[in-house]
C-alpha cells in the first residue's frame, strides 16, 4: 500500500493525517485520500482537478512529471509526500 504524507503546514488549515492507500499512480492514490478528506482535495487540486500551482508532490524522494492528469507511477511500497511549494528569495 502506498503511504501519502501531508506536510504540517497544510495540517494548520485542515486536519491531513499520513494515510495508506491502494493506487498504481499519484492521482488513484491520491483519490483514495480525497474519498475521506474531501476538504484536503481543494488545497492541493485547483477546479480543473490539476496540482495547484503553489503545491509540490514528491514520490520516492523524486518530483512528479505530470502535474495535471498525476499519472506518474507510484509501487505498493511507494511513499508520497505532499507540501506547498516554497519561493521568494
């Protein structure tokens, strides 16, 4: 099962415990946290369903590809992690 974090600075907005999910790619991961976090899914996807803009996910140590469908592949031993995208200087 693949395991989906959720840095603590989303947890200051909505409460988005570590969870552990089934899915083959980021987005079916993803889907399975959103069926029990509905509010979660507007923080991280804009109205289109693609990754906000402000958002970053990682897999494995490794940013994602495909911020608008989340197609890339994740394995059953697979670790995601989902944070705001820091910037400025």
């Amino acid at each position: 099962m693949v395991r989906v974090y959720f840095t603590a600075n989303l947890e200051r907005h909505l409460s988005c415990p570590e969870a552990t999910v089934a899915g083959a790619s980021v987005r079916e991961a993803l889907d399975a946290v959103f069926e029990t976090q509905q509010q979660l899914k507007g923080y991280v996807l804009d109205d289109q369903s693609r990754l906000r803009q402000h958002m970053v996910i990682f897999v494995d140590g490794k940013t994602i590809v495909d911020r608008v469908h989340l197609s890339d592949a994740v394995s059953p031993d697979s670790e995601i992690y989902v944070m705001q995208a820091l910037s400025g200087g």
